[in-house]
C-alpha cells in the first residue's frame, strides 16, 4: 500500500517529527505505541477492507469504462458479423424442393446429378432469354 487516504510516506514522516515537538519527547513514546495499536486496529477492520477496494475501483474506473467501451465496439462488430453470415448463407426452399439463393458455380452438386451448371439468368431487363446461351445445346 503505498498512500494511506492519499497521504504517502514523506507526508507521514512531516506530521511525525511535527507531532514529536510539539507533544515533546516524555509523552511521545507512549502517544506513539497507543496510535500505532490503533492504525493496526483500524487497517484490520472489515470497513478499511471495504474502503480499499472502493477506492481501487474509483482509482482504475477509467481504464474500466475505456475496456467495456471497447468491448462493447468489439461485440457490435461480432454481431454484425454474424448477421452478414447469416443473411449470406439464408437458403430458400421452393415447394417443388428447388432450393433458391444458392449458386453452384463449380458443378458440385450437379455432378453429383449427372446435369451441367446453369448459371442464373442476367438480370439485364434489355437482354431476352434468347440471348443467354444455353449450356444443354452445347452438349
């Protein structure tokens, strides 16, 4: 513990040797040992405890409420994140069991099928349907 309610060592050490004049020499070996027993008493106590800790948190509330502000920033981004993935990766279901959403540009599934990849047709409203070539005439 290096402050004691914010008065240090050289602060002590100047109250001591002022309390020695003025108390004088007889009565300051007495006054010491009883003030002494009752710091120990004091700094044993539950209360002292309770303070401690209420003034470390007082002490490090900066550097708490920069870290849960970033924490909040770190878990917007997750959430975020997490919403792009899923609206990524939402798949819908026709009733015919056609799946929509989804493109399979590498033919995984359709080679499974034993079909070609079609691609989706382009949503370019000046071309017609007789413009985008067909994959079944290649084959």
């Amino acid at each position: 513990m290096d402050t004691l309610c914010g008065v240090g060592l050289p602060e002590l050490v100047i109250v001591a040797l002022l309390g020695f004049v003025v108390i004088g020499p007889e009565r300051s070996r007495g006054l010491a040992l009883n003030l002494g027993r009752t710091m120990s008493k004091v700094m044993r106590s539950p209360w002292f405890s309770e303070f401690q800790q209420i003034t470390n948190a007082l002490r490090n509330l900066p550097t708490t409420l920069v870290r849960m502000a970033e924490l909040e920033e770190a878990q917007a981004d997750i959430q975020r994140t997490i919403s792009d993935i899923e609206r990524d990766t939402k798949v819908e279901i026709k009733p015919g069991g056609e799946k929509q959403g989804i493109s399979d540009p590498w033919g995984i599934r359709n080679t499974a099928a034993g079909t070609t990849f079609q691609p989706d047709p382009p949503s370019d409203p000046d071309l017609s349907e007789s413009d985008i070539p067909d994959a079944r005439e290649d084959a």
